[in-house]
C-alpha cells in the first residue's frame, strides 16, 4: 500500500512519517514538498491508494493546487490535515472530492481511524446532505469520546440504549445516507429521523456523523457498515 504525503518537510512531516511507519510496516510512504511536484510524479513508481495532504501548506492552500491534486488523482481518496476547524481549505477540500479533513489536534489512534475509513468505499463521508441534521457543520473529526459500556467489546446498538428504530438510523448514518434518503427509506418524516440522530449521536458520546463513524469502528459495534 503507497501513501503520497504532500506537505513541506517540517517536524511534523517527519512525525507523520514515524507514525505510519509504526502504525503500517507494510506501507510505502512517498514524500512530496509540492502540489505541482505530485502531479508531475504522477506516473512515476506505484500509484497511491490514499492521499494525505497537508491543508495549511501555502502550496496547497490555493484553490489551484488542490484542483491540481484532485484532478490527477481521480478516485483515490484524499484526507487533509487542517490547523483548525475554520480553515477554508476544508471546505475547498471536501468541495472538489476529498473524503475527510481530519485536525492536527487528532489524537494518533483518531488519525489511523480516519485513513481506515476514508478507503472504506461502503461509507461516503461527503454525500450530499451528510450533516442534514446538525445544521452545516463539515465532515471534521476532532475527538471521539467511547462511552463506557459494561458488556465490553463488540457492543450491539441496544447496548447503547438505542431502540430497534434508531438501531435501523444508526445503520443508514454509517452508510452515509442523508436525512432525507432514511425517511424515505424508513418510511418517517425528516423531523423523526433529526430526532432519531441526535438519540444515536448522543448514545455514541459524538457531535457529527463523522465522528460517529470513528466511534463505531473503535468500539467494534455490531453494525453492518456494507449494506
């Protein structure tokens, strides 16, 4: 598995580096300082499954860079690494295709979570209408809180206190649905399932849907993500 970093060779490069040495032995990673240098390496050695793109680069800051990056990546899935929440990168980012910006501020653990899900083609995190219910926050993970559960590994959704209803929106959240496609699909009306995610949000100890991806694949629930 090739990852392209794209960022300048600062500290926290080289931390980035050792992480996912650590993290992925079987990893190749590439280093590129530039926007226009990963383009023009676009056919030279492996190609990349995943992209990771340092949003507060001056490079990639402009919209040109990032057009560049997502125009000749096509279908490789991009996550940026954002200083801070209010970062217009972010929203640029995930307006021209990328999966997830992720905060520096990330613990570890948080990061690899978010590059596990961003390859994940059964979760879309950018589908139209993702945060439908929570207003127009934008897909950024920040920190998952797993809420302490006395059967301990692989908890169902009823472990979690969510009735058979919510279990079922639970399950169409993870998939990326939008409000609207889960009343559809469920048969409710986009006020009951608003109500519904906020019951299953508060249950995963989460703010947006994002992060309650992260939080059901760390705790292992027992929730198809495929279908």
């Amino acid at each position: 598995m090739v990852i392209l970093v794209v960022s300048e060779p600062t500290l926290f490069r080289e931390g980035i580096g050792l992480l996912l040495q650590a993290r992925l032995p079987r990893s190749e990673l590439q280093f590129v300082d530039t926007a226009q240098r990963a383009v023009a390496n676009r056919r030279l050695g492996k190609p990349p499954v995943l992209l990771l793109v340092d949003l507060s680069h001056p490079d990639v800051s402009l919209r040109q860079g990032l057009e560049q990056l997502t125009a000749t990546y096509t279908g490789i899935p991009l996550v940026g690494l954002a200083e801070d929440r209010d970062q217009p990168e972010i929203r640029r980012a995930l307006a021209l295709g990328a999966r997830l910006c992720v905060l520096k501020s990330a613990s570890a653990d948080d990061l690899m979570s978010a590059l596990q899900i961003a390859q994940s083609n059964a979760v879309c995190l950018t589908a139209p209408g993702w945060n439908a219910a929570l207003g127009d926050d934008i897909p950024v993970h920040v920190e998952i809180r797993t809420p302490h559960l006395a059967n301990g590994n692989n908890p169902t959704p009823a472990d979690l206190g969510l009735t058979p209803k919510q279990s079922r929106v639970l399950l169409l959240l993870l998939q990326g649905k939008s409000a609207k496609g889960i009343a559809r699909e469920l048969g409710l009306c986009t006020g009951t399932v608003k109500t519904h995610t906020t019951a299953v949000l508060r249950a995963l100890n989460v703010n947006t849907r994002v992060q309650a991806v992260l939080a059901a694949r760390r705790m292992g629930l027992q929730v198809d993500l495929c279908h």
